[in-house]
C-alpha cells in the first residue's frame, strides 16, 4: 500500500469539504462558503457578493480572500427576507388539525418571524409528511403576546414550539395542492416554517383551493396510522 498517495488522497478529501462547510473549534462557529450560503438564502452568489458590498451582511475573510458566512447570520438573514409581506405558505405538521389546529405555532430558533406576524396577515397552510399539500387559508388575527395570554402553557406542552398566534380559517380544510401544482418552486426543509408569498401567486392558489370540496384530512390520518401500523406488524 502506497501509504504517502493514501494520505495525499485523504487530504484532497478533507480540502473539499472545509471548502463546503469549515468549523473553527476555537468559538465552535460554524461558517459557510459563499456559495453554500447563497443556496442557503435562495439567492445568487451576485446578489450576495452585493449585499456584502452594501453592509447588508460581514463576512469573514480567510487569509486567501475567501468570504464565509457564520450560520448564524445567514439564519437570521433568511429569516428577515421571509417577513414583510402579507401573504405567505405557513408550513405545519400534517397533526396540526387534531392537535393544535386553533392555534399557529412557531419554532423557537424563528422568532423573528413569529414577532412578525399581525392581524390581517394571510397565510395558505401547507401540512408535511406524509400529506404534503396546501389544505386550507387561513387569517392571522392576534400577535404572539396575544397568543403567549391566551394559551400559558405552550411552552411547556410544546417546547419546540413556543411563541403562537391565533387565527380564524377561511377556507375549510380542502383536497389541497402539493407545492408543484401551486406553482411554488420550494422544498421544506427542517427547520423551514414560513415563505413570504406575492399577492398574485397568493390569490391563484386561493383560487383553486375554493373550487375544491372539503376534505376529511382528520379522518385521512387516522386511517394512514392504521395502515402503517397493519404493515408494521
């Protein structure tokens, strides 16, 4: 065995991905490449190298001039690009409609985009695995200290899950559309729970869901658990 040419290969390996992803053990940062940031954002590396330019976010610079990103910033920057709008997809587990469904909650590393949210604002619900589809429309009516009163114990029953806003439905619960029929060019991801949508794409898809009947999605789960359950034995 060619020891030299096995380490000179593992090398190569590890300069790959420090070029993806480099963590500095000192503070335990974890920083992002330019272009994994910028896949991080949705956006172009262009567009990120000009908001660099303009202040709108610091990067760090490696001795050889590379720019990367902390996680932490591209985070709280995506979350900034994700409020301001009066439509948006609020992205929700598919139990939603037996647990919680009075109630939307938010994840407690986005309160940004929770304290965001105000009466009036509008919001298609998209449920995840295993339904996968926009179900229903839904108006904000309170903020999260609104929702911090009338529901206390969130945050113990739901930790994860801690800052909530109530809501009145539109629409009632519908056949729904995956994302692709909607036309909306986004793959959830952990961690995602809100995409701020155009009044355009907001409306069409509104559109469609009205001429859809209701559907049963309470009853849809109970027979998918069923079913899992009979093919798990």
């Amino acid at each position: 065995m060619d020891t030299n040419k096995e380490i000179e290969e593992i090398k190569g390996r590890l300069k790959i991905i420090e070029q993806k992803l480099e963590i500095l053990s000192e503070n335990k940062e974890i920083y992002l490449t330019l272009d994994v940031a910028a896949n991080e954002l949705g956006k172009s590396e262009l567009t990120v190298r000009r908001w660099v330019q303009e202040g709108k976010v610091n990067p760090v610079l490696t001795s050889k001039g590379q720019m990367l990103f902390t996680l932490k910033q591209i985070t709280e920057l995506s979350e900034e690009l994700q409020v301001g709008s009066s439509y948006g997809l609020k992205i929700l587990y598919a139990n939603w409609t037996r647990e919680a469904p009075e109630r939307i909650a938010f994840p407690k590393n986005r309160y940004n985009i929770a304290k965001s949210m105000a009466p009036g604002m509008l919001c298609l619900v998209y449920l995840t695995h295993p339904i996968k589809r926009i179900v229903t429309v839904t108006e904000i009516t309170g903020t999260i200290e609104t929702g911090a009163k009338r529901w206390p114990d969130q945050e113990r029953e739901y930790p994860r899950w801690p800052f909530v806003v109530p809501h009145k439905k539109i629409l009632g619960l519908k056949e729904g559309l995956t994302l692709k029929e909607a036309g909306i060019d986004f793959r959830p991801r952990p961690g995602d729970t809100y995409l701020k949508l155009d009044k355009a794409t907001f409306d069409g898809i509104v559109s469609t869901l009205k001429e859809q009947p209701d559907y049963d999605w309470c009853k849809w789960l109970e027979l998918y658990s069923d079913y899992c359950e009979i093919n798990t034995r």
